[in-house]
C-alpha cells in the first residue's frame, strides 16, 4: 500500500520490532510505539516537553536536525547522544520507510524530566 512504511524500533531489551506504520494519519514515532505497546511514555503527549519518548537514529533515514523546542527539552534530558531525537517531532511520512530506531533507557524518576 502506498500509505504504509515500515519502521523497526529496537526495544531496552535489544529486541527488533517490525512496525507497520500508516502516513495517512498524522502520527509520529512516539504514537507508533504506544499502539504497538512499546515501553514508551509520550508524557507530555507529544509537545517536546519530556523527552520520555527519546530514540537513537540507527540509520539515515531521519535527519538529525532538531527544532528548537526538542532542542531545548534534550539538553536537559538524560542518556542524550549525537543521534537522539524525540520520537514524537518525528512524523511518519513516506521518506523515512525504513527507518531503525533505538528506544533510549528509560529514567526510572520522572521527576528527573
């Protein structure tokens, strides 16, 4: 189908997913997570504001440019590497079909945030 990607998400437990994702919904990788019951919170459900949906990019298929909101809200976030991103300010869209990402661990406080 034209409206269908795949996305595999890589879970805490090095186990990879093959996700179905649709582009005709305006979802992002935070969303995608949550419907497969990934161990991902979305907090602040989806505003940049908690980085409690942090992936690592694993392959090119997403550019690692952030705006300024998911910017902000990573320079305060825990476990940040070159390649994290927020799942959430990722829309699935045609040109990331294949994507690989890595959920980033979890921070047991959400205080923390």
């Amino acid at each position: 189908m034209d409206n269908i990607i795949t996305v595999t998400i890589i879970d805490r437990e090095g186990v990879e997913h093959q996700l179905e994702a649709p582009t005709d919904m305006n979802m992002n990788v935070m969303e995608l997570c949550k419907s497969y019951d990934l161990p991902v919170k979305g907090t602040c459900g989806g505003m940049a504001m908690c980085a409690s949906c942090q992936v690592y990019i694993e392959n090119d298929k997403v550019t690692l440019d952030r705006n300024d909101d998911e910017q902000l809200m990573l320079d305060e976030a825990w476990h940040v590497e070159d390649n994290s991103r927020l799942g959430c300010q990722i829309q699935l869209t045609n040109e990331i079909d294949g994507l690989i990402a890595r959920l980033a661990p979890e921070v047991e406080d959400e205080d923390d945030w």
